[in-house]
C-alpha cells in the first residue's frame, strides 16, 4: 500500500444542467390496457425476486402486488415503435416509455388515444470540481483499524457497531453512480450481488469504450466510503452488506444523464429485492425547476422513489452542495416526503456551508440526517492501493445509508419511515431539528445500546378506520419484551406531532396481543396522522408505524347510539350537523319527564359535536339506574335513541 498526496475533490455532488434542447422524452400512458388494477396478478405483474417479495411483506405499506407493477401494455408500444420510434426505457411505476421523438413524431402521437401527455425528459452534466492541496491530516481518535476514515465513522458511532458484530449483515444495497471500478484493494471482499449499465445496457458498470477515463471515479469513491474494508487505512459502516451496483451517470460532455436511466435503475433494484438504495442525483434549478416544483410530489424521479419506498425500500439521496449559492436549497428526490435527505458536516461536526438546505416548497424540514461532508477519506479509484481526500455531500450519503443497513440488519422488521424515524430520534438535533443538518448526526453508540437489547415488538399491523367524531386505531403485535407501554402521537395536516395517548402495554400468553385507541372529539373532513411508539425499559421511545386517515363529515342530522352502551358513570353522545343549525339536546326518563338539558338552543357549526353525560340530573344529583331518552332537535328535524345507566 502507498499514500500519496491527491488532490481534493471539490463540490462532487451530482450539478445540473439545463438542456436547451433534449431529443428524449417520456411519453405517459392513459391506462395499461385491457388490464384493470383488479387484473393485477403474478401473471400480468413484473417479476420479483425472492428477495423482494419478502421484503415487500415485511416492509411495504401497499398490497403485495400493486397495479404499478404492471408494464406499459405492450400494444401501445408497439404502436410507437412501427413509427420508428426508438424506445430507450419503459417504466411500470409510472406507466410510461422514454423514447426519442423529433417535432412531427411529438405532434403525431399527441394525438394517440391512449397518450396522456409528453414531457422531456430532465438532462445534466455533472460539474467538474476544482482541485487543490491535500487538508491537513484530521485529528485522530484511537483507533487504528480505520486509519484516516476513522472520523467519518466515529462521527456516527460506527466503531461501536463493528465492535458488536453488525455490519450490515444481510442487507442488499443498491449504490446509483456513474460506475465502478472494483480493482482497488479496498474492494477485495466486497459482495455484489448483481450490477447493470442503464447507459449501455449490459452489465459490465465499468468504463466502456468511448467513456471519459474519470466515468467510475466518483460510483467507485462512493462505494468505497459506504463498504470500503482494507484495515489501517479505510472502512466503511456497511462492509459486511451485499451490493447492486448500477451505471446510470453519463459524464461525456457530448451525453448528459437521464432521469429515466434512474427510474429504471430503481425499479431494477427494486425488483431484485434491494433494502437500500444510496443515491447522489440532484435535480433543481439546473434543469428547469422552480422552487415550487421541490414539493415532494412534482419532479418524477421524487415521484419514483416514493413508490420505491412504498414497495418497501429505504431511499436515501444526497441533499446537494448548493448552500452558499443563490438556489441554495435541495434538490430532487431529496425533496420526497419519505426520501431521506443527507445533508453536510466538517469534520468537527459543524455545518459545512455548502450543504444544501431546506425546507421544501410545502414547508417540510429537510434535509433528515447528516454526516461527514468536508475532507472525508476515500480512494484514488484510477489505483490499486491509493488513497484522497474528497469533499460533497455525495461522500455523506452512503455513510449515513450504511448506518441505516447496520441498523436494519438487526431490526429487519423496521419498515422504510420506521428506520428513518428511529435514526432521527437517535440523532444529534432530535428534539431540535432545523435546515441546515435535520436531526444531525445518528449516534449509533446509543442506538446500538437500544439495538442490542433487542427490544421485543414487533408489529404485525396498524390500522385505522375513520368514524363518526372520531378515528379509530388498531395494532396487533407478536412479540412484546421489555415494552413498558405505547405513546400515540397525532398532528391535523402539517401542524407538530403531539402525544394523545399512553397505553398501558398488557404482553399476552400467546405471544398476540392487540390494542385499540380511538381518537375522541376530532373535526370532520380533516387529514390526521398518527404515530405509534413503544417505551421500553430504558425510557427510550421506538418509533413503531404510522398512519393517516381522513375524518369522515356529516351526512344530514344524526344522533349516534351513544357509548358506551350500558353506562355505569358517563357516557359519550354523537351529534352530526351537515349544514350549521339551532340545536337542543335533552334527557327524558322512560315517564317522557324531563332529566336535563345538555344543550339549549346552541348555534352549532356543520361537524360532528361530541356531549358527556355524567347520569346526573339538572341539580346535579345522579339519577336511578335505568333506562332513558335523548332527543335532538335542530332546525332540519328530531331524531331520539335509547340509553342504559347502571349503577
């Protein structure tokens, strides 16, 4: 092995440029054919590996098989090639070929029947970073094993993860990259499990002739920083983890790098049953988008990789270098509501100033985590046993994705939000998050205390079902060791979580216990979401799930059969008003007398109003165990139910 000064990488990450004038486009379909989403079976669906059915069971908060594993049916296409119309990708998720079209084949198939609409597809060149003198060596901590990559490890505290026997384990990661070169030392027990060039298409992901000679450098340093393993001089968090590797990058100045190469890439290793893809594409500014279109819902490769996380997939993206210039904000799929944005520290922990910054257009915190960005120790990829300095957020992101692979090796049941919401709360900046490095950085040494108890839960579902006034919830868990008891936390749309509920945890004989709270008094036609979490012995909070329901709204007058049904000290009655009304609410004994007045001609809003009864009468004494009346009147009528008090 030989050490030699290289220059730094400056400002690596992926920077894009506009194409004033692409000849791809992607072209949307209407439907995929003859097939319903009630056809989907495994006949007509993508084939999935083992691998990913499993994880899809496990992980993915959809069906099984979903209509957007169907292909773009195969008829239309057909269509478009006998116009000679070179089809480059076909995407199932989005229901859509790129292919290159001139000016008359665009006004053509506009008008197909079966076309919903054209768009070019988003083009970049990465930018070149400049060079300069290798930084001074970093401060070193006792650890020889990692040698200078000690801190970028240690700043997450994955020294103590090794040092526990997790490494990633069964964990198959999928790395997007311009190509990689696996001649270098570090790679000598590196497990890949499949590669595949989206540029060429064919497997071979190193340079191919007429590739700039630099085309693998970054894929490779970035492999290398995520599963490096030459001890002394480099090691990566998930060295023990299997690869898939993908060439979706094109850095010839004459060829710019496609959107639908990454689509592509993503449904591939999606297909092939990856746990993690580690990403560092960038789309903003550069190729046309606006600020507004960083929503989380517009740009297509953010619209990919939250179908990816739907299937059961964890995303991470690199959240740019664009924080000292005048877009300053991050990029897409990093915008992606349940993408995980990775932005950048010095090596002291700081914020780097180039890091990309948030919040997105809709307001959301991003990015989620951070890691070491500034001087982070990987190879000299055009050598065998080389070594450099490289500076980006490009470097960040598989640090922090190789975490997550630590991580969910040893919590494989944790879905996609679940590991990103775990890392979070073991993160530096958890309680006080901001845009600049999130929740900062995951300290593994604490996380891994929580991983190696092994905290017994896990969960076999959580559903919701909206009500009238009221959202009701529902988890089965098979496991439950050391959970002292559940926290249920709620926000209505985009306003901060808060702790509704704590549930006493009661493990059953059987190993199967289910819970239920329901969510009294809520407004109607509002969007709620809920977060499950289970404290275990150590005070610790686990975030388990999450769901979201929309409240139901009323549907004319209605009074609810109150609950419960006997009643032995108060009761809850339901009032439904579709349209704002006078209302009067009164409790009569089984003599048609008059009890009490719970509501006396009270102008109420068009909602579902919630009124307790404490089985008092109007001077406040409770009254004789029986049966009773209510009556609702209001201005659109009078409805009555029936109710039992026992003492």
């Amino acid at each position: 092995m030989r050490l030699i000064l290289l220059p730094v990488l400056f400002f690596v990450f992926l920077k894009l440029t506009f194409a004033e004038e692409s000849e791809r486009y992607w072209v949307f379909f209407k439907d995929k054919g003859q097939i319903s989403e009630a056809g989907v079976s495994y006949k007509t669906a993508a084939v999935l590996s083992q691998k990913a059915v499993e994880r899809r069971l496990l992980r993915s908060s959809s069906p099984l098989l979903t209509y957007s594993d169907l292909p773009p049916w195969g008829h239309y296409i057909r269509q478009l090639e006998n116009l000679g119309i070179k089809i480059h990708q076909q995407s199932h998720w989005l229901n859509a070929v790129s292919c290159y079209l001139n000016g008359a084949d665009k006004k053509q198939i506009a008008g197909f029947s079966f076309v919903q609409h054209i768009s070019p597809v988003k083009t970049y060149i990465r930018a070149v970073g400049r060079n300069g003198l290798l930084p001074p060596v970093l401060h070193k901590l006792d650890n020889e094993e990692y040698g200078p990559s000690l801190n970028q490890n240690a700043m997450l505290g994955i020294p103590a993860s090794h040092a526990a026997g997790l490494h990633g384990e069964d964990i198959l990661i999928a790395v997007f990259d311009t190509g990689f070169t696996l001649d270098h030392e570090v790679f000598n027990q590196i497990q890949i499990t499949d590669t595949w060039d989206f540029i060429h298409n064919d497997s071979d992901v190193d340079n191919d002739e007429g590739d700039l000679p630099s085309q693998h450098n970054h894929g490779s340093e970035v492999l290398a920083v995520l599963a490096g393993y030459k001890p002394g001089e480099l090691i990566g968090p998930a060295y023990r983890a299997r690869f898939l590797l993908a060439k979706t990058e094109d850095l010839s100045s004459e060829t710019h790098l496609e959107e639908d190469n990454w689509v592509a890439a993503a449904e591939w290793a999606e297909r092939a049953g990856a746990d993690i893809i580690s990403t560092s594409v960038g789309y903003d500014y550069s190729v046309g988008y606006t600020y507004e279109d960083m929503d989380g819902n517009t740009a297509i490769i953010t619209r990919a990789a939250d179908l990816a996380v739907k299937k059961g997939v964890a995303v991470f993206s690199a959240a740019g270098n664009e924080g000292l210039s005048a877009w300053k904000y991050i990029g897409a799929p990093a915008d992606g509501d349940s993408v995980i944005a990775v932005g950048g520290v010095r090596p002291d922990g700081t914020y780097w100033p180039s890091s990309s910054q948030g919040p997105t257009y809709d307001g959301r915190l991003k990015p989620d985590l951070a890691a070491q960005a500034e001087q982070v120790y990987s190879i000299n990829s055009g050598s065998i046993d080389e070594y450099q300095y490289v500076n980006g957020t490009s470097y960040a992101c598989p640090l922090v994705a190789g975490t997550a692979a630590i991580v969910l090796s040893a919590m494989p049941f944790l879905n996609p939000v679940a590991l990103r919401d775990t890392l979070k709360h073991y993160a530096s900046r958890y309680k006080n998050p901001d845009n600049f490095v999130g929740s900062g950085l995951v300290d593994m040494e604490r996380l891994i205390v929580f991983v190696l108890n092994k905290p017994g839960v896990h969960l076999l579902e959580f559903t919701g079902s909206p009500g009238p006034g009221r959202n009701l919830l529902d988890w089965t868990v098979d496991r439950e060791i050391g959970n002292t008891k559940w926290l249920v936390s709620r926000r209505e749309g985009s306003t901060p979580f808060q702790t509704i509920s704590e549930i006493e945890s009661i493990p059953s004989a059987t190993g199967i216990q289910t819970y239920s709270y329901t969510d009294e008094d809520i407004s109607s036609g509002r969007s709620f979401t809920y977060r499950l979490f289970a404290v275990i012995q150590t005070g610790e909070e686990l975030f388990v799930d999450s769901l979201t329901l929309s409240s139901l709204a009323p549907a004319g007058l209605s009074l609810l059969q109150n609950y419960p049904n006997p009643f032995n000290d108060r009761t809850r009655l339901i009032i439904g008003l579709s349209s704002p009304q006078t209302v009067n609410l009164v409790v009569f004994n089984i003599r048609g007398q008059q009890v009490k007045e719970l509501i006396t001609n009270e102008n109420l809003s068009a909602d579902y109003h919630h009124v307790i009864w404490d089985a008092t009468d109007a001077s406040g004494n409770k009254v004789s165990t029986g049966s009773y009346y209510v009556r609702l009147k209001s201005d659109s009528g009078e409805q009555m139910i029936k109710i039992l008090y026992v003492k």
